[in-house]
C-alpha cells in the first residue's frame, strides 16, 4: 500500500505544477509636482494604457485602458499593480504608456514604460503651469534596446 499511494501524490503534485500559470506582476507608483513651485500636485489625472503592436513590421497597434486614478493632497496615486511587460519577455510587442493631465498645467505623456516582475517602478513627473492657454504638451520616450543598438 505504501508504493501504491506515493506515485500517486507525485503525479499529482506534478499536475497542478504545470498547470499553474505564474502571475508575474509589478508596481507602477506615480507622484505628480508642480513643475515652478516643486510642490505635491493634487486632482491629476492619471491614466495608464497597455499598447499591443502587431502587424509584419510593428505597423498596427491598438491601446487599452487600464487603469485611472486622481492624484490625493501628496500628488500620489495608489500604487498600481500591473502584468509585467518588459524587453526582457518573449513577447516584447506590448508596453505601457501614462498621460498625465490637469486643467491648469500642461499634459505629460510617459511612452515605453516598462513593468518588471516584483518590482517598484517610480515616476516622479512635473506638470508645467499653463500661461495664456498656452497649447502644447511635454514627454518622456523610454528608450527601448531595440532604439539603441
């Protein structure tokens, strides 16, 4: 009875192994200032896309939304749990971009962000006082390996 019972836990044990899927997911952690007065920013809104290109030569994409949150009194937003996607993945055709608006301050715009397994990644972002109406927006391009080689 003993050798009858132990195959059986390790084929079980082994099942439910393979069929676990690991969720491998990071932390996007955002904090908006006033650009002029290096102050916390509050009532930002933070808008976080997922941006999946496909296509023979990266030529279609489409984005999604997926997350969305209003600065508090810090600038900050709650932390962000997000799947991780990265350079480093087999399937590197996706990333993640954040817009970051507020009515009295220019917009700013966050491309290639990149979300690692169990990791913090912290944007410190400062929005610039809007003049006159003034209609223009600032960026940031995370440089992707690809860019650089």
């Amino acid at each position: 009875m003993a050798h009858s019972s132990n195959p059986y836990r390790v084929r079980n044990r082994l099942c439910n192994k393979s069929n676990a899927i690991p969720d491998e997911t990071g932390t996007l952690d955002i904090t908006v200032y006033h650009k002029d007065l290096v102050e916390p920013l509050s009532n930002a809104l933070v808008k976080v896309y997922k941006i999946s290109v496909s296509g023979q030569y990266g030529e279609v994409g489409e984005g999604r939304l997926v997350h969305q949150a209003i600065t508090d009194s810090s600038g900050k937003i709650p932390p962000v749990k997000l799947s991780a996607v990265n350079e480093l993945m087999d399937d590197n055709y996706s990333f993640y971009s954040i817009a970051i608006h507020h009515p009295t301050h220019h917009s700013a715009y966050i491309f290639n962000v990149e979300i690692f397994p169990d990791v913090a990644t912290k944007y410190d972002v400062s929005l610039k006082f809007m003049y006159n109406n003034e209609d223009f927006f600032e960026f940031i391009m995370q440089p992707r390996k690809s860019q650089t080689m």
